[in-house]
C-alpha cells in the first residue's frame, strides 16, 4: 500500500508499472496530432514499433519512435516550404 497525495490510499495491485522508457502510446498519438495536424499531417499511428503520419500529400512517414517521427514530419514539411 502507498499513500496518494490526495489523501487516499492507492494499492498497486492489478497494475503494472510502466519502465522508464516505455511510451505511452495514446498519448504520444494525441500529442503528434495535436503537434502537427494543423501543418498538413493525419493518420497517426503506432504498429508493432513502427510510428507513422500520412501527409496531405499522400506520403507516408515512419520512425521507430514518436521522436523519429517527429524528426521526419519537421524535415518533410521543411523541404515542402
């Protein structure tokens, strides 16, 4: 048992911890929409490793993570400028 901040008693039972480095992926696909849907990026997805967004133009862009992603999706919408 460990105490919460709000008072109650929170039990860690039924549920596993996430790692340090693991990524919550709802969240890192609502960010990455949130970051970049208005510059022309839609179908974010995350598949067995594989991050992905499709451009308005129809390009298809991957990374092994939403950092690599994001490093594609700037470079890509950069050389569209």
């Amino acid at each position: 048992m460990r105490g919460d901040r709000d008072g109650t008693a929170g039990f860690l039972m039924a549920r596993e911890r996430r790692g340090v480095f693991d990524v919550d992926q709802d969240r890192a696909l609502a960010e990455l929409e949130l970051a970049w849907a208005d510059g022309g990026y839609h179908g974010f997805s995350a598949d067995s490793g594989t991050w992905s967004a499709i451009s308005n133009a129809g390009d298809v862009l991957t990374g092994n993570t939403p950092d690599a992603l994001t490093q594609k999706i700037r470079a890509h919408w950069q050389a569209m400028q």
